[in-house]
C-alpha cells in the first residue's frame, strides 16, 4: 500500500475520533454517538447534518473557489433539507434552527477541503445506515433515509475522485482513495 493512501487512511480514522463537531451533539456525529433514539430525534439530526454539509460545502466555496463537486452538492443537499422538511410537518416535530454555520471548520487547504467533504459524506452514510437498523421507521420516514444514504454515497465517490485528483493518490480500490469507515462510538 502507498504512504499517502496509508497517511489519508489514518487521518480519516483519527478526524472521526478528533472531529471538533464529534464532541458536540449536532448532526452525524451526534447521532452516531447514541446508543438509541426516537424518530423524532433521527430526523433533527439528519436535518442537522443536511444543514451542516450544505453551510461546510459553501464555507469551501468561498474560501477556495473549488467548484466541482462542491457546487453541485450544495445543490443536492438543498434538495435533501427539502426532502426532509415534509416530514417534519406530518409528524408534528419541530425542525432545529439551522445553527450549521456555528460548527462548521474552514480547511486549510484545498486538499483538506476534500477531506473534509470524504470525512463528512462517511460519517452521514453511517448515520443514515444507522438509522436504517430500526425496524418501526414509518414508510416514507425510510424512503427518504434510504435516498438521502444513496446521494451521500454518490457524494463520497465524487470527494474521492477530487481528493484523488488533489493528491496525485488515485491508485486506491478501483481508483478510490482508501478509507476506512467512522466506527459508532
């Protein structure tokens, strides 16, 4: 295996467990430290991670100018804060402030954004897929998880492809970046 897949792979394993928003209970990293929760509170954290993605991705925007992927999955996830907003109201949960850009961390550099969006897309697949275990979600509830798990999965392959392009490290599991998944804490 080559260093720099080596060096992303430990980084990716160490961001999980250093993460400064893992520490709070906002988002993916909130969720994924909970043993347990309701519905109600899934879907205030998958809003909360759809909130954060769309305000880090913008942040990455504006800082570094990098275009593509970043300006196409702004634009998804507005598209999944949409999908997730009927459900509040026919489940009469109150949908969170949308507090993202508090947490949101500014990249160093242009790799690091790329980083950034991998770390970010594994941890909400791990939230969503997490979710997804119950068995008593509501149909609609676990339509939307599902296509919200399949678009992160498409977003992670899109950060690899440009984390790869960034590093000159497009030499992984079929020309993806080596990763190792966020373990539930």
């Amino acid at each position: 295996m080559n260093r720099s897949i080596t060096r992303m792979s430990l980084f990716l394993g160490l961001a999980v467990l250093t993460h400064p928003i893992a520490a709070q209970d906002f988002g993916a990293a909130g969720a994924l430290a909970r043993d347990a929760m309701s519905m109600e509170e899934m879907l205030v954290y998958a809003l909360q991670d759809e909130y954060l993605a769309r305000a880090e991705y913008e942040l990455i925007l504006e800082e570094w100018g990098i275009q593509r992927p970043f300006s196409n999955i702004i634009r998804s996830e507005e598209r999944h804060i949409a999908s997730l907003l009927p459900l509040f109201d026919r489940y009469g949960v109150e949908p969170p402030e949308d507090t993202a850009a508090e947490h949101v961390i500014m990249p160093a550099s242009r790799q690091e954004a790329f980083e950034i969006g991998v770390h970010a897309e594994i941890e909400n697949i791990a939230m969503y897929a997490a979710f997804l275990e119950t068995n008593d979600l509501p149909r609609d509830v676990r339509n939307v998880f599902e296509a919200l798990l399949r678009g992160s999965e498409n977003h992670l392959r899109a950060f690899e492809q440009g984390l790869a392009a960034e590093t000159g490290d497009g030499d992984g599991v079929n020309g993806r970046v080596e990763r190792r998944s966020p373990r539930r804490r």
